[in-house]
C-alpha cells in the first residue's frame, strides 16, 4: 500500500508545473550526454575507419582489433558516460525533452573534431551550427512537452517491441544490397531505433528508483536497457565501418530524436502542444535536419579532408560488388 501511494504521488507530480531547476538541471545532463556521445563518435569513429579494409566475411578478426585499440576503448567509456548523464537527466525530465536536446552530439562532434584535427570550423560549418541550435531552441519553445507517466504497463511494451523489431530486422536485411554510403545511412537508422528504446526502458527502470534499489534490480526494463543498448551499439558499429560519418550520424542523431518524442507519447503519454503550433514546430525539425546534414559533411565531423574523401570514395568503390573501377556496380 507505501509503495502504491508513492507510485501516485510521482505520477501525481509528474502531471503538475514542473520545477525550472530541474528541467535546467536535466538539460544540463542531457548536454553531457550529448559531449560523451560526440567524443564516442569520433574516437570509434577513427578506429573503424580504419579498419574499414578487413575482408567482410571476417568480423570476428575486425572486433578483435578493435578492442585492442586504446581510443576505441576510450570511447567506450565515453559512451558508459553517456548513459549515466542520460539516465539522470530521464528521471527528471520527459524524454520529448532530453532527447531532442542530445542533438547537439553533432555540435559536440564539431567541437571536439576541431580540437582533435586542430583546424577552425568554415563559414558554411558555423551557419550549420547556428541552424542547428535554432532549430532546436524553437522546437522546444514551441512544443513545450509536458511529462506524462513514470512507469509504462507491460503490454505497452509488448506492442510498441513487435513492430519495432521487425522494422531493425528489415533495415539490417536491406542494408547488405545497398552501397556503401546508403548502406551506413540505414545501418545509422537501426542503431537510431536501438537507443531510442533503450532511452524509454532506461526511463521506464530508474521511475523504480523511489522504491529502493532492489526494485530497479528487480525489473525486466534494467535488463531490457543493456539488451537494446547492446544491439544499438553493435548496429552503430557496423554503421562506422560501413561508410563515411556523414551518412551514419545524421540518421543516429535524428532518428533516435524523433522516435524518442514518438515513444514518449506512446509509451509515456508524454503530450506536445500541436494545433497552430504544428507549423512552426515542422519548421523548426527541419532547420535541425538541415543543420545536422550540414555539420555531418564538414570535414571537421567526418575527420576527413578532400584527400581523404578521394582515398574513401576509393575505397568504398572498390567495397561494391561488380565493381572493380569507376564504373557502376551491376546490379
């Protein structure tokens, strides 16, 4: 009866006026979030590009040097970081809020690539930037998202999985007959849906928390989150070997914005204000869209210069099956 009335009383506060310093707070996170998840990428990202020439049937050979590189390993960690800052920031905000705002991994990835390649963003990088954050202040303005549910019932859960994963199982499926660049684009789209789920169930297992930690130990979801965190991984890693980062990260980062605010509503009954306000909000995801494919493009994200670029298209040529020089690959 307690734990029932300490159930109520979240889900009663979770309808009420949220607390400004906590919604700061749980920005602030999800911006951690967004810092880890950049340096992730750009360390993995080197890593397996650089092992992106190992044959393809052999992709035990291909983890196995991976994990014996020191920056892949380091994003790992970044990665672990991630979850933590991610996981504080859903237990005090709605997820149509922390995960529009992890975005700005792609202005992370800016910054940090221009530390790592010690070079200054160009005209073109810093209007995508300043498109991007725009787009993303509006959004949230705009939206104002409100939090809904703490805990999601189980059959919630059962039918938000079946279409899911018959979606990542359709996606990996088409990914081997595209070519290098879509196939990254795809595989980019997979890992999106991955951590968006893992987002929800993360969500969904640290509500728990008011009923003692062994009430989370207790709970499928905490399970649930290492399994579709794991699958997410693994599909973003594909993604990174698959092609360059301009493909794979722009479908990651919007995919798993979207589908997140998606599985808010549905899961969560998490509300966006809509109406005559529909417009605007359209407007303001596609100025986030835009400026996401603009920053992915930039050598500074990619890591790459024009030579590398030149060497890449090279190489994924010679990746496509039938196809042994310029010339298109038979179908």
């Amino acid at each position: 009866m307690d734990r029932e009335c300490r159930r109520r009383a979240v889900d009663r506060s979770d309808h009420g006026e949220q607390v400004p310093l906590v919604v700061v707070i749980a920005v602030l996170l999800a911006l951690g979030a967004g810092l880890s998840n950049a340096t992730a990428s750009v360390l993995q990202y080197r890593e397996a590009s650089a092992q992106r020439t190992a044959p393809t049937g052999r992709r035990l050979s291909w983890w196995s040097q991976l994990v014996r590189r020191p920056l892949w390993l380091c994003g790992i960690g970044a990665l672990v970081l991630a979850g933590v800052f991610q996981a504080s920031a859903l237990s005090a905000a709605p997820m149509s809020v922390v995960q529009p705002v992890m975005t700005t991994e792609l202005l992370f990835t800016l910054l940090v690539g221009s530390l790592a390649l010690h070079r200054k963003p160009d005209r073109r990088t810093c209007w995508a930037f300043v498109v991007m954050a725009v787009g993303l202040a509006v959004f949230l303005a705009v939206a104002s998202p409100s939090k809904g549910r703490s805990a999601v019932p189980d059959d919630r859960w059962v039918l938000a999985a079946v279409p899911l994963l018959a979606v990542v199982g359709g996606l990996v499926a088409v990914a081997r007959h595209l070519r290098p660049s879509a196939r990254a684009a795809v595989l980019g789209t997979a890992a999106a849906i991955g951590f968006s789920c893992t987002a929800a169930l993360m969500k969904d297992a640290v509500s728990r928390f008011p009923d003692g930690i062994h009430a989370v130990l207790a709970t499928w979801q905490l399970y649930g989150v290492a399994a579709a965190g794991l699958v997410g991984f693994l599909l973003l890693q594909e993604a990174l070997r698959a092609g360059p980062l301009a493909a794979s990260q722009p479908a990651l980062t919007l995919g798993d914005a979207l589908l997140s605010v998606v599985l808010g509503i549905v899961l969560f009954d998490e509300r966006i204000r809509l109406g005559y306000r529909v417009l605007p909000e359209v407007a303001a995801l596609l100025l986030i869209a835009f400026g996401s494919l603009w920053l992915a493009k930039s050598p500074i994200v990619s890591g790459a210069n024009a030579q590398d670029g030149r060497v890449g298209n090279a190489r994924d040529a010679a990746a496509e099956p039938g196809r042994t020089d310029g010339s298109p690959g038979q179908p």
